[in-house]
C-alpha cells in the first residue's frame, strides 16, 4: 500500500483543509458577483421603467405615448453595447408599441403571477432578463410595460469568472502543497536530527544528544524530554555496568579465599584440628557469599516492582520485636543493650515482609558498628499524621563526607579501618529501594565515633 512520509502527509492534510475553505471563499465570491451583476441590470431595468411610465398617458382604458415621435428618435432605434428592449401592450396582450430595436421581435408576456417579478427568458435566441410591469386605470388595469436587458455580457462575465475559479482551484493547490511541503520539512526538522541521533545510539554509544530547536515549542520539549530520556538511561546503563563489576569482584572475592584455603589445605597432611579450622572457614565464607547472592537477587526482584508490594495493617511494635528477637544473640555476643520506647501500639499501612527486612538490615547495621558493651534505642512517636521510627547507636559513627554515599552499592564507609565487621555493602541500598517501593521517608544522621541515628517516616 503506498505510504506518504510523514511531512507529506502534513502538507496534504493541510492542503485538504485549505481546499475546502478555498472551495467554499470561491463559491461565495462567485455567487457575489453573480448576485452584483443582476442586481445591477435590475436597477437599470427599474429605472427604465420609472422613465417611461412618465411618458404614458390613458384615456378611456387605452394607453398612449405622450410624445411618440420623440420617443421613438431616442437611443432605442441603435443597437447599444447593452440594449433596452420597451414593449407597451394592453390588458390583452395586443402590442401597442414597441422600441425600433426590437424590429420584427417581441417580448415574451407571461401570466399575471409573474407582474413586477425579474425573469430570465430568450430574444431571438439570445438571454435577457425581463420585467412586465401593469398599467392601471382607475385600479383597472389596462395594459403592461414590458422592458428587457441583455444578459449576454453578464452571462458572459459570469461563465468566465467560473472558468477562472475552475482552472485557478487546482493550479493555487498544487502550489500550495509545495509551498506546505516546503514549511512543514523547516517545521519538522527537529524530528528527522531526533532520527538521526537515534540511529546513532547504541548500547556502547549513550553519549549522543539532540540539538534543541530554537523556537520553544512542543517540538524543542520533545526533544528536552528525550535527552533527558537518554541521559537516565545512560546513568542507568553506567549504574548497570559498575554494578556487574562490583558484584563479579565481591563474588570472586569469598570464591578465591575458598579457593587458597583448600589448595593450602590438601598441600602436605594436616591435623584434624586444622582440617576443622579451615573448613569452619570455608563454610562462613560461603554463608557470605550465599548472603551476598540472597541480597543481589533481592535488589534485582524488587527493582522498582511495585507489583510486589501488598498493603496491610503492620503493628510496628510486633515487627520491631520480631527482628529484635532473631538478633538476639549477636545482641548477646557483644553485650549490646537495647532499648524500646513504645508508649503505645502503633499500626502503619504497609508491606510486614518489606519493612522487616528494612528493619532487620538497619539492626544488623547497628549491631555489626556498635561497640562492646554498646547501646541500641528504638523509639517510635507520632509526629501529627506522619509515624516515625528512631533507630539510634553509641557505635563508630560515618564520616560527614561519607554519608551521601552510603546508600550506593557495594559502599562501605572506612572498611580497609574496620576490616574486622564484615559486610556486602548493600544493605542500606536494599533499604533505600525498599523504602521508595513503600513510600517511606528515610534520614541518617551520624557523627564519627559518637553513633549513628536511622529516621523511618510513615505518611
């Protein structure tokens, strides 16, 4: 099926548009002219008229002309460029006089329906245009004037006017498809650079941009939206590709020290108690990594899936307990005490599944920086119509510089200080995610060496 590009069809539509208005103008001013030119001959037939009923006079019911010999010398014995035809017949319809131009002719007299009405008929096979106009009496009536125009001129102007019209229709349109055609490629220039950038985009090339057009209209915001478009997805794209590359190196890392372990293992007999050492080993670095691949497949599921997320009415204080209960004996391990400060029940519309694992990395958090012997207080309050939860430690506290980062991937703020608390760097970023598919405000205030303060709020 034959196909226009996309700025013909916008100078086609165009030039349909303008046919119709051009059509409908065409029509009007034609009939305008139409109309002109028989009004024209009517008020020239109405003043004929007008003059020579001045020049009738009847006496006993017959019409005569006053002064004939005069009027029969006038213009009518000569042929004018646009003729007056006179005619005088009685009730009967008997001729009495006419104009010498008529010669052997006559007007054609119709019935009495058609008195003073204009009508277009034939003299001698030419148009006229024709008015008889009664003669009365004593409001007897006694006889008409009949008086007739050519319309051979008129007829004439009009036939060409519309030729005109005809032939000028379609030779305007044609122009003005090119002319369209020619605005409409400037207009959409805009869409074919948009076509050659995107042609040009591939996934190792995120680089390329649209120039903005000059003028600022929907095209110049369409093409904004676009770069904008392309740079999320290059961010997205860059965030991919580190995200790959940290998580090969965190993988590879717990598989190489597995690796070393056993080949320095089975390199000459050992003791049972050294075969039980390094296994022990072994199997907590494969929990790390099973924590790790548990943690990387989380982030990839809930990655912006807000289908995954169920509303219900979740007790905070259960789900506090809960986690608090399962950590329990890390609590124990370094003697951390903790404290809860719940007036009251507090009930909040959310995901239970969700917030415990938000709560449960924010506790493993504060139990892995928390010192020996250290403090953890959990406190939830109202704040008018918003519930907010404060998780706060005595522990070793984040650098000022280091806290925009510690929602990245793989971040661990001082871990070449504290290589002893090991961590994937992805628990904060898990929650973050997490509290953006509930619609939870999250804010952490830290000082370095003093604590760190975890803020839920929830709307």
């Amino acid at each position: 099926m034959f196909s226009l590009s996309f700025k013909n069809r916008i100078a086609f539509n165009y030039i349909i548009s303008t046919a119709l208005l051009i059509f409908v103008v065409f029509i009007v001013i034609h009939h305008i002219v139409e109309i002109s030119v028989y009004n024209d001959i009517n008020s020239d037939i109405k003043t004929e008229i007008e003059k020579h009923r001045k020049e009738i006079t009847i006496s006993n019911g017959h019409i005569n002309l006053a002064h004939e010999e005069e009027w029969k010398e006038r213009e009518h014995n000569t042929f004018d460029v646009n003729p007056v035809f006179i005619e005088f017949v009685d009730n009967k319809g008997n001729l009495i006089d006419k104009s010498p131009n008529l010669k052997d002719k006559s007007l054609f007299l119709t019935n009495a329906d058609h008195d003073n009405d204009f009508y277009d008929t034939y003299l001698d096979g030419k148009i006229i245009r024709q008015i008889q106009v009664p003669i009365f009496d004593n409001q007897q009536k006694a006889g008409y004037v009949i008086i007739a125009m050519s319309l051979e001129d008129a007829v004439m102007v009009i036939n060409n006017q519309r030729e005109i019209l005809l032939i000028a229709f379609p030779l305007i349109l044609i122009v003005l498809f090119f002319i369209a055609r020619i605005i409409a490629g400037r207009s959409i220039k805009p869409v074919s650079t948009i076509i050659k950038t995107s042609s040009e985009i591939t996934k190792d090339n995120l680089s390329a941009r649209i120039e903005l057009p000059k003028n600022k209209d929907e095209l110049y915001q369409l093409s904004k939206n676009i770069n904008e478009l392309l740079d999320r997805i290059e961010s997205a794209v860059e965030r991919e590709k580190q995200f790959t590359s940290d998580a090969s190196h965190e993988l590879r890392t717990p598989l190489a020290v597995i690796k070393g372990t056993l080949e320095v293992l089975i390199r000459k007999p050992r003791t049972n108690e050294e075969y039980i050492d390094k296994i022990n080993f072994c199997v907590s670095e494969v929990d790390r990594l099973n924590n790790l691949v548990d943690e990387l497949l989380l982030l990839a599921r809930f990655e912006n899936q807000k289908q995954y997320v169920k509303s219900e009415e979740v007790l905070l204080n259960s789900t506090f307990l809960d986690v608090l209960a399962r950590f329990a004996p890390k609590f124990q391990s370094k003697n951390i005490t903790v404290k809860t400060d719940f007036s009251k029940d507090y009930y909040v519309k959310t995901d239970n599944y969700l917030l415990s694992i938000i709560i449960g990395n924010i506790i493993s958090n504060a139990v892995k920086y928390t010192l020996q012997n250290g403090t953890v207080i959990i406190d939830i309050s109202k704040d008018g119509e918003k519930t907010v939860c404060k998780i706060t430690d005595n522990g070793i506290g984040i650098k000022k510089e280091d806290l925009n980062a510690i929602f990245d991937q793989f971040y661990r703020s001082e871990a070449s200080t504290h290589s002893d608390i090991k961590g994937t760097g992805l628990g904060l970023s898990i929650v973050r995610k997490l509290c953006l598919l509930l619609n939870i405000q999250i804010n952490i205030n830290s000082t370095l060496n003093e604590g760190t303060e975890v803020i839920l709020s929830f709307s």
